[in-house]
C-alpha cells in the first residue's frame, strides 16, 4: 500500500491515489452488489416457491383427491365433527369398514372427509407423482434461467459424464 492509501483508509483526502483507489472501489462494490442482487433474487424466488406450495398443499391434495374420484363426505353432526377432527391431519389414511378398504384423508376446515377405495387411491397416487414431477421440472426451469450458472464455465466431459453430441 502507499502512503495515499493510508489517508483513505483513516478518512483523509489526498490527491491522485486517493482518486483511483476510491474509483476501484467504486467498481468493486458494484460488482458486489450485482453479485447480492442475484443470489436476493434466487432466494426470493426459492422462498416464493415454497410458500406457495406450502399454502397451496391442502387444495392441490384436495384437488387431486377429487381428479382421482374421492367423495366428499360432509361431517354434520357434532360426533361426526369430534370424530374428523381426532383424524390425522394432512394425510390419506386406511380405514377398515365392514370388510372393506377405504382411504379417508380430513379437512376439518371445511368440515368433510375425502373418501375413496383401492382404485381411488391408486389414481391419486399416479396424479400426486405426475404433479410432483411437473413442479420439479418447473423449478428446474426458474433455476437454470437464473443468472450466475456462467461462472462454473462448461461441464461438459467434467466428472466423467460425456460430452454432448451435437447432430448435423
């Protein structure tokens, strides 16, 4: 460092020096603050996604319950309404009734229990790991189109996977 670095660093003016490393500085905080905005706007954007997924959990499961052909049982008596609210919540459970299989899964918002059998279930099944997989391709998306990937430069032929081959 020289002598005009000093000055700057304790606060003091001092001619040329003092001008370009103020300069540098300038340029280095605008590279930072790029890099901040950035990595903001990928952990907003994660946030984001997991807020609304976990807000929307309850109708999607709701939804895919009813695609699959679960029916709505509404709980209209007072027993009915102890007995849904001691289900467990948030989750398709079996049940045993005179011999048969039913899966049940509580809403005690809205005060029914979705209720279904083998086929019903084994549809929602199939409709969960299809939505599951359309909401990691959607966040594969957002994240590949989010800046900053640039600088790990090409992978191809890294770690042993081969390279592309491009068609022509």
């Amino acid at each position: 460092m020289t002598g005009d670095d000093y000055w700057i660093a304790l606060g003091t003016e001092s001619g040329q020096f003092g001008e370009a490393l103020v300069t540098k500085n300038k340029t280095k905080m605008k590279t930072i603050m790029k890099r901040i905005t950035s990595l903001l706007s990928i952990l907003s954007l994660t946030a984001l996604v997991a807020f609304a997924t976990g807000c929307s959990t309850t109708k999607q499961t709701e939804n895919l319950l009813s695609a699959a052909g679960f029916k709505t049982m509404p709980a209209t008596t007072p027993a009915q309404q102890s007995h849904l609210k001691s289900l467990p919540s948030g989750k398709v459970t079996t049940v045993q009734r005179n011999g048969t299989t039913y899966f049940v899964y509580p809403d005690t918002a809205k005060k029914v229990v979705y209720v279904g059998q083998q086929t019903q279930y084994q549809e929602y099944q199939k409709l969960r790991l299809q939505n599951q997989m359309a909401m990691d391709q959607l966040q594969a998306a957002e994240l590949n189109s989010t800046p900053g990937w640039n600088v790990w430069g090409v992978w191809d032929g890294a770690f042993g996977f081969p390279a592309p081959m491009l068609r022509r």
